[in-house]
C-alpha cells in the first residue's frame, strides 16, 4: 500500500513538472485603454443600416470598401470618403422579388460587395451577392465616371451570404475564388475560369470555411478549416488547412478538363508541445507574407490565427509557418486510405506515379490518366506544416474572447539593432491585442510572448473583421481597424499612457515603438527621437527583459542568457509518429504582482533601500521540494492513523442498546407476554430439541411415524 502511494505521488510531481515545463505562461497586457479613452478617426458610412464592410484593395494612399451596393474610397489620412469616387451598385427589381420570394429579409435581399480584381489602371472586375443571386460587373473609367461593359454570372465567384467565409485572389488577369456555388452553401469550391474542384468530394474538400489566398511563386495558396477526412474513423474533428493550385494549370485531359490536376492540401499544426499536445485546430485569418531576420536567419513567414472549437477550452493562439516549410511539405509524401475501415498511412514511394501528381507542368491537358486519377484520389499529403517557433507565438486562455484577425508591422528596429516583428490581433469583442515575440532575433526553440497593450477599440461585442497598419509619409502611423458598420483609425503605439510615465514601467513595455527619455522624464515614440544622434545615449529600452541599467538595473547578459535557456522544445510531427524530448525548465514565481520585474518604492512598512525581486526555482528545486512534502505527509499520515487504531484497540466495543434487546428477545426464557418462551440455538439456527431428542416445535411427536418409500437418485 505505502510503496503505490508513493509511486502515485511521484507520477504525481512528474505530470506537474512536464505541465509546467511545456505550457507557456499565458501572458498578461503590460497596458489597458479603455472604449472611452481612445482616440483616433472614423467613418460610419451610411449608419441606417449594418453594412458589412469588406476591405477590397489597399493602395498607398486609399482603401476600397466594399459595403451595401456601394464602393467607398476612403482617405488614409484622416478616414473622410472620396465622394466623386463612389461606386454605387443596386441590384434590380426582378432580383429584389426573387429574394423576397425566397423568404430572405430585405437587408439580405441587397447587394453586398465582395470581390474586386483591377485588371489594369482604368478597368476593374467587381463581384457582388446581388440579392442571392452573385453577379460580377467589369467597369471601367472614363473621363472620371464608372462605365459598365459587361456583366458576368458570379456563381463560383462570389458568396451568396455576405457573412459566408470566402476568399478570392486577383492573379495574372484571372480571379481564384474559395467559395460555395449553391444556395444553401452546400457545394464548396475553388474556382478559377471554367476550372473547380470536385463535386462532393470529401477527400478534396469537406465542409471548409475559406479565411485567405494569396499568390506565392507559381502557386496560389488557400487557407482555410475544414472536417478532417483522416479523422472520421475516430469521431470528428476539424483541422485547419494550406491548399495549393498551380496558377498554369489549364486542367486535365478528356473528362478532366474542367478539373484541377494540380490541387494539394496539408494541414496545419498549431499546437503547444509535450506528450499529450494541446492543438489549436480551427484557423481564422492569416497575415501576408512577412520578410525578415529570425535568429540569425532569412526567412519569409506567414502568420496566422488559430482558435480551439466553440464548445472546448476557450483559447487563441498566432502560430509562424515559413514558406520553405509549406513547400517542401508538397513534396513530401502522400497520404490514403487504402479501404473505407483502414487507417489513413503514408503512400509508398513506389506507388507514386510520373510525372508527380501536383507538379506544376507546361500543359497539363498532356498529362497520363494515372497522374490526374492519382491526384484527384490523394490529394492529401501526409505530413503537416510545422510552426516556425516551437511554441506559438501568442497563445492567449480565456472564455472572454477569441482571436480573430492579425496583421503585422514587419521588422521593425529597437534601439539595440534587433527587429521584431509587431503584431497587432484582433478579437471578437473589439479589442486590438499589441503583441510580439522578445526571443525572436536570438532563438527558434522556444518562444518569448509578450502582450503590450490591450485596447477596447470597437464597442464590446463587435467583432474585429480586418486590420491594416499604414505608414504615410509626414504623418504618424496608424492602424486601421474594420468591422461590420465601422472603421477606425488608432495609433500604433501608446508610449504616452499614464501606465508608462516612469522609467520602469515604460521600460517594461519591451515595446520597440517606445522608448525613456531621461532628458525629458518621459516615455516617448522612437521614430520621434531618431534623427538625433546623441539621442540613443538619453534612450532606454529593453525588448527581452523588460529592465535597463538606466532606470537601476543591471542587465544580464544576453548572449550567456540564451545559452542557458530552455533546451529546444520540439512541436509534435504530425504524421511522423515523433514525439518531443522532456526537458526542464525555470520557473519564475513573482512576488509583487503589481510590478512582474521588481521594485525600487518600499512599501511603508518595508525599510528603505530594499529592493524586492522575482524569486527563481528551478524544476529541479521545485521538485525535490514536493517529494520531500509528499515523503513527509505520508510518514505523518501512517503514524496517525496508527496511534488512532492503538486507541480504539484498548477500549471495548459497545454493544447498543437496542441490538442488546433484540438479541434477548432471541435468548431469554421467561414466561412474559409477547416473548416466545421457546430457546433457539443461534448457532445452528434451528429450534432445540426435548428430552426424548424430538425437536420441540416438531408435530411428529403426537402422531405415529409413516412408512417412507426410499427413492434412489
């Protein structure tokens, strides 16, 4: 018994110690600004109605808005409409009254506009819901006034819904469209110019809410969530996805002609590492390409949202995949199902035809049968995208809001020559999330999440659809957030705060906007400061750490601290069968929660000149703490009990008195009323017998005995 008790308490400190070791600590906003307190521009469009903005194209000095049956063109300065560039499109009456006569409101039953697509300087392609009913215009402009030249069936292009998840990406004079082609959104589908996926094919596409697409190379990738198919012997479960089509692709041969030869999907693995992963699996939106400098190293990484399902745990997290990544996983191995009850297993090389099914060709209506039928049966790879960091680079827990946009203020440079790439998340109650990744120049193994600043942009419970970060020349840089019926304009940064008004807490921020300026005493925008050359040496900052020396501090060595940081945390390989090495870890158990780094004020019944600072254990202290508590609670617990069962021992046991009259009313042979003045033998629980050795109770004893007949068995 004592030695499972103890072999239970060491399991038990063992799971606490990995637990601690492979979950990062969900990081807390250094700054929180208010829904009254922010300032910034606006533009509400028409405010009778909801109007469902949707970013169409970003230029250097304006945006496309597409809302209800208009376009707005809208100044990046000051957030003010181009009214002389307004773009109004109704649909017409006929299309009104089918809606209507298919039971749709009056604001479903308008034209949302979707899609747009600039095929050269005067001359654009725009689709729209029309009504439930998708249709695409091509205008052009003459002499300043939107001439349209011909109308296009929008079936494939755009969604019926204007709340429906699609994308679409305008390449090389050709729209690539991920959307439904039905009604009721029952067909999912990538299209592009008489060319689509198949039809109610669950290998190719199984359910999927499309986020983004964006050309790459000659590719053009597609992002999106869907039911995953490998899963379905299991229950179900939805996996996020990375598609691939090659932009030549002019279909297959024969019946193929209208089908892709080129289409490919991976997923995605989003996940916090150890034994037993915790996975993001649903994505949201994702980021452009983003070019820098990690670690030492160039790479290009797209950057996107991932959140866990509505009825589970309540968590985001923004997870990097390189783009050298997504590549080479499409030409790895792929994956099938040989029958319909055997598991999902890597295809074997031998198996897979030439030339490569998905390779992009001159002319893919040259390919063999076997390659198309190959593709369109497989078109699943077998391994998945693995994060570019070994933990997500935001991973945030909680049942109050969920991660729904990101964009990123690429490489941007602290005052110490590292870049960071700034992060700016939206979420589905209106916030804008500030954050970034303080390891990201020096390590890939691990990931070092920071929140700056937490800001209630919208009102609480609207959703932010689409963030923009805009640079213009002369002007401050500003982030541009979108939702349904309103668009802002917000500053990047928030160096001013009153949170940050003293050398430690702006410090603290390890914002690379913002920075102490001792000549001042004030917390202050970076750029503003840069043209001076003597400024750096009156400028304090620290993006990994949080503390300067100039502020009473004395900062540690960067280089030495990395080299004893956390050993490499490997992500789980999807579809290797891998699984992560154990590791320790330090663990950082902060005392003054009002101040996470330390405090120069003593408190007033602290003495002067003291300074408390973050208490360090390391997991090997930690544990030998709890098995040394566990060791001595079970010693206390045996000799407890011990003693306690020698007390007990030592006394008699009592007989209640009611079990004592039952059991007289059984012995006792008195002659009193309503007892039977009859003994029983307890024993042999059957009735004594008389002197003559009858039983007393028997019958037989006044009559004569019977003749029996013996009966053999």
């Amino acid at each position: 018994m004592d030695a499972t008790i103890w072999t239970l308490a060491l399991a038990l400190v063992t799971l606490m110690v990995q637990n601690v070791a492979a979950w990062p600590q969900d990081p807390a906003p250094r700054l929180h600004i208010k829904y009254r307190d922010v300032i910034g521009q606006r533009f509400l469009g028409n405010e009778s109605h909801v109007e469902h903005f949707k970013l169409l194209e970003r230029a250097a000095t304006f945006i496309l808005i597409g809302a209800r049956n208009v376009i707005y063109n809208i100044s990046l300065h000051d957030l003010t409409e181009i009214i002389d560039q307004r773009l109004e499109w109704s649909s017409i009456q006929p299309h009104l009254q089918l809606c209507s006569v298919k039971g749709r409101s009056d604001d479903e039953c308008q034209n949302y506009i979707r899609i747009f697509g600039r095929q050269g300087p005067d001359r654009f392609l725009t689709c729209g819901t029309n009504a439930y009913k998708p249709l695409c215009k091509q205008f052009s402009i003459k002499n300043g006034v939107y001439v349209s030249e011909k109308d296009m069936d929008g079936l494939g292009l755009c969604p019926y819904n204007p709340q429906h998840n699609s994308t679409a990406v305008f390449v090389g004079g050709q729209l690539y469209a991920a959307t439904v082609a039905d009604y009721f959104g029952g067909e999912p589908l990538i299209h592009r110019e008489r060319i689509r996926t198949e039809r109610s094919d669950l290998n190719q596409l199984n359910g999927p809410n499309f986020v983004s697409s964006f050309a790459y190379g000659d590719y053009v990738f597609f992002f999106y969530r869907e039911t995953a198919v490998e899963y379905m012997n299991c229950g179900k479960a939805i996996y996020s996805r990375v598609g691939r089509v090659c932009q030549h692709d002019k279909g297959g041969p024969h019946t193929f002609s209208d089908r892709w030869t080129s289409f490919l999907k991976a997923r995605l693995n989003c996940s916090i590492p150890g034994d037993y992963p915790f996975y993001f699996n649903e994505i949201q939106s994702t980021s452009e390409v983003i070019k820098g400098i990690y670690a030492g190293e160039h790479a290009q990484l797209v950057y996107g949202v991932f959140t866990t399902p509505v009825n589970s745990i309540g968590g985001s997290a923004i997870c990097a995949f390189p783009m050298t990544s997504i590549l080479e996983v499409f030409q790895g191995a792929f994956k099938e199902q040989e029958t319909i009850n055997s598991n999902w297993l890597r295809v074997l090389p031998e198996k897979v035809p030439e030339p490569r099914p998905g390779a992009c060709v001159n002319d893919s209506r040259t390919l063999p049968d076997v390659t198309v039928n190959f593709v369109k049966a497989h078109p699943l790879m077998d391994d998945a995208v693995q994060s570019f960091f070994a933990l997500p680079v935001i991973s945030k827990i909680t049942y109050n809001y969920r991660f729904t946009k990101v964009t990123v203020d690429p490489q941007v440079k602290a005052l110490d020559g590292k870049t960071y790439d700034v992060l700016y998340i939206g979420t589905d109650d209106g916030r804008v999330l500030k954050a970034l990744n303080t390891r990201a120049p020096y390590s890939r193994s691990n990931a070092g999440q920071n929140i700056i600043s937490d800001v209630q942009v919208l009102k609480h419970g609207e959703a932010v659809k689409d963030l923009q970060v805009v640079h213009l020349a002369g002007e401050a840089s500003k982030l541009v957030v979108i939702a349904d019926s309103e668009i802002r304009a917000v500053p990047l940064h928030h160096c001013d705060s009153p949170t940050a008004n003293t050398c430690s807490a702006c410090v603290a921020l390890q914002d690379p906007h913002c920075a102490w300026d001792a000549t001042t005493n004030l917390c202050v925008a970076v750029p503003t400061k840069l043209h001076d050359n003597d400024a750096e040496k009156t400028l304090f900052q620290d993006i990994v750490y949080g503390k300067h020396k100039g502020c009473g501090y004395e900062p540690a060595n960067i280089a030495s601290e990395m080299a004893k940081s956390v050993p490499p945390v490997v992500p789980p390989r999807i579809g290797r069968g891998e699984l992560p090495d154990e590791r320790d870890n330090e663990i950082v158990i902060e005392l003054d929660r009002d101040n996470q780094y330390s405090r120069t004020q003593p408190r007033a019944n602290e003495p002067q000149g003291v300074a408390v600072t973050p208490v360090v254990y390391s997991a090997q202290t930690l544990t030998g703490a709890l098995v040394g508590t566990c060791f001595f609670s079970l010693i206390a617990g045996f000799a407890s009990g011990f003693w306690f069962s020698q007390r007990l021992r030592s006394a008699p046991y009592p007989d209640p008195s009611e079990q004592r009259q039952q059991l007289n009313r059984l012995t006792e042979t008195t002659d009193s009323p309503g007892y039977n003045n009859k003994s029983i033998n307890l024993v042999l629980n059957v009735p004594p017998k008389n002197p003559n050795g009858k039983n007393a109770n028997s019958s037989a004893e006044n009559k004569p005995m019977q003749k029996v007949k013996k009966t053999y068995i």
